[in-house]
C-alpha cells in the first residue's frame, strides 16, 4: 500500500504526517511540486513479462505522459533480491542527491521509497505497484528499495545524462531510514 510520511528534517523520531490516502499523498506532494498518481493496472502482468510487454500494457499511458512533460522514451528497470553487486549500487541510490532532469517512475511491481528532502522537511513516499511518481529536476531526494529489492519499474526520460547524480554532500538520509 502506498504510505506518505512527512517528518521535519531535524526530527526523524516525530512524523507530522503518516498517511495511505492515495488523495492526501498527491495533496501532499503536489503543495511541494512532486507529482504523485495512481494508474488503472491494464490486465495481468506477470513479474517474469518481457520489458516490451509491459511497455505495451502501459503505452496508452506512457503516451499521455510523455506528450504532457516532453519525454521522448521509456523503459523498464528491475530490481530483484540482494546480489553482490546491490550493495555499492545501493549506495549511490541512498546518498542525497539532485538531477538535471525530473526523475519519472512508475511502479509496475513490487515497492521503493522516494525519499525528498524539502522546505525543512523530509517526504517519505513508499510507493507500491500502480504508483506514478515526478520527482522534479532539482529536488535533493534519495531512493531506497531496502537491501533486498523487488521491483519492477518504468522510467520515463528525455535524455538519460539527466540521470546523473548530483550529490548533495549532506547525510541526512542516514538519519531517516525508509519505513
């Protein structure tokens, strides 16, 4: 189930939000410029289905999107179970950082947590299958899907050095470990 949690940035023990209202979290993140949404799930999709499959089953949405934000192309990333290699790649997730580009994620499987560091506070968004999250370009955040991962999940881009972390030297992520 998606969860929003929202603590002030020097007070990770004391959310002044904690909600799973799909209505209230895109509320929530829209006063702050993120873009949260739920999509209708088209049919059955199988972990196991081929990244041409699942980008087929989204395409209608896929489309709207990219035509709204200028996006020229998606694809599908998965993560699955702690490998030997999930550790450093973790890390450069979990390390508070920007981008060039807004960074667009839409769950198909499975679950992360966006993590936002804004206006003296920090945004927890655990997101599940069905979730749309924009991250505007700019915006310090952070990503975790725990140290054993599954998901399943499109990314939306126009170019991909937007992806390119930009970190922000802070360690405040240390001091909010997703919920």
């Amino acid at each position: 189930m998606s969860r929003l949690t929202v603590y002030p940035e020097n007070n990770p023990g004391t959310p002044r939000l904690r909600t799973e209202e799909p209505e209230v979290i895109a509320a929530t993140l829209r006063q702050v410029g993120v873009r949260f949404e739920r999509w209708d799930f088209p049919g059955e999709l199988s972990p196991d289905d081929t990244s041409d499959t699942i980008l087929a089953a989204f395409r209608p949405h896929l489309d709207a999107l990219m035509g709204e934000c200028g996006a020229g192309t998606a694809d599908v990333i998965r993560l699955r179970g702690a490998t030997e290699a999930y550790p450093a790649m973790r890390q450069k997730f979990i390390d508070e950082h920007t981008h060039t580009e807004d960074e667009i994620r839409f769950f198909v499987h499975g679950a992360g947590n966006f993590v936002l560091h804004l206006n003296g506070e920090v945004y927890d968004a655990h997101c599940t299958e069905g979730d749309l999250i924009s991250v505007p370009a700019g915006t310090k955040h952070w990503f975790d899907a725990g140290t054993a991962p599954y998901c399943t999940v499109l990314r939306v881009f126009t170019d991909t050095t937007g992806w390119t972390p930009h970190y922000t030297g802070e360690k405040i992520s240390a001091l909010f470990p997703v919920s």
